[in-house]
C-alpha cells in the first residue's frame, strides 16, 4: 500500500483544489440525474465551490491535500457545520480520493490520519445516494470509536441521508 500523507493547502495553492474540485464534482453529478446542480457550463467545466475561501479566512476550517506515495491523490475539507444540528467539534467537509489511487486504502488511511489527531467531537454526513462513501465512512468509524458511534438517519431541511457522530480522544 502507499504511503499516504497529509498536507496543509496554503492559499497559493488554491488552483490545485480547484482542479480537483472538478473531479469530486463530476463523481457527486452522478447521483445529481433529478437535480439542477452538477450541469457542464460552455466552457466544459463544472461549477466552482464557492465556499472554497472559507478555508484561507475563516476559523475552524481547514484544507489538507492527500498524497500517496507523495503523488497529489486527493484532498480533506474539515470544517465544524454541523448537519444534525446538534453541537461538534469537527466536520468533514469534502473529502475526495482520486479515482486512480481507490480502494488502495488510501482514503482510509487520510481520514485516519485527519480525524485520529484531532480530539473532540466529530460528525460524517454522507449523502443517501453515496452508498460506497456510507460503507467507507462507517468503517473508518468504526475503527476510530468502535460501538460508540453514533449514527442518525436524517431526512430533514438540513440533510438526506447518514449522519454518524463519535468522540475522539
Ligand atoms: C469514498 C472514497 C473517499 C473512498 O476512498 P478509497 O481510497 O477508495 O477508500 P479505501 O480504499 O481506503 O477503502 C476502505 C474501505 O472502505 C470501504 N469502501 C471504500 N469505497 C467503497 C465503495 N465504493 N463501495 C463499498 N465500500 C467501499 C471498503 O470496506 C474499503 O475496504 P476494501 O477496499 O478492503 O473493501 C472515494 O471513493 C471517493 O473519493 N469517492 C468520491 C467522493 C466521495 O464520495 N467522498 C466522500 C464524501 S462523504
């Protein structure tokens, strides 16, 4: 398996999130066939995250790019929006493993080494439809809190689909 590492996204580096973006976008489009979002603009590109800034000016947000064997193979948004509504400590944003480097372990070895050595509360929002994202996620919780974790099905104003919330530390 590679070896996977973390690197803190300085805003000079804003372009290579916003590349991608692009890609993470396209995945989640898939499962956007009965929505508005997810369309292709003239210039063949996908529309951009704007919340993107927040993580250059705004507290408790932060951009780690992930590398397997030091290759750019995705990237963590952490943040602390909380979709249950209830309060936390930590969120994962966006989190994105390029399709080249998948089921490498490599995403499962990035969120380890986010979450492990951020203690506090956390909170995982996965989409309905991102099947393979709900399995994953709750096997990374799985070994961060083992039967402390916490997992709530949402279908409210806030959110549609599995939210899992578990202490570290
Ligand atoms: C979800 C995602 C991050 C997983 O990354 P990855 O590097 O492929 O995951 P890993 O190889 O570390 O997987 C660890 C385990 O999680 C589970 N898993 C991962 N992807 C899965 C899938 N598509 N279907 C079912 N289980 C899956 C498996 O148990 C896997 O172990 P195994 O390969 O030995 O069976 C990646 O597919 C991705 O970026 N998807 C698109 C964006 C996305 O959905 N992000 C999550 C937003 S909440």
């Amino acid at each position: 398996m590679a070896e996977v590492t973390l690197e803190p996204v300085g805003r000079e580096r804003r372009l290579t999130l916003t590349n991608l973006f692009q890609f993470y976008v396209h995945d989640f489009s898939e499962q956007w066939f009965d929505r508005p979002e997810g369309e292709l603009g003239e210039d063949g590109r996908l529309q951009e995250y704007d919340l993107l800034d927040n993580y250059w000016t705004e507290p408790r947000h932060e951009a780690l790019l992930i590398r397997a064997d030091g290759r750019l193979a995705g990237f963590a948004l952490v943040n602390a929006y909380s979709h249950s509504g209830l309060p936390l400590d930590y969120a994962i944003a966006e989190f994105f493993v390029a399709r080249k480097h998948r089921r490498d372990g490599v995403g499962q070895a990035a969120a380890l080494a986010v979450i492990g050595p951020r203690p506090g509360l956390w909170e995982l929002a996965v989409a309905r439809r991102n099947i393979g994202a709900q399995h994953f996620w709750r096997r990374v919780a799985a070994q961060l809190a083992g039967e402390a974790v916490e997992e709530l099905d949402q279908n409210d104003e806030r959110w549609n689909g599995i939210t899992l919330r578990f202490r570290v530390g």
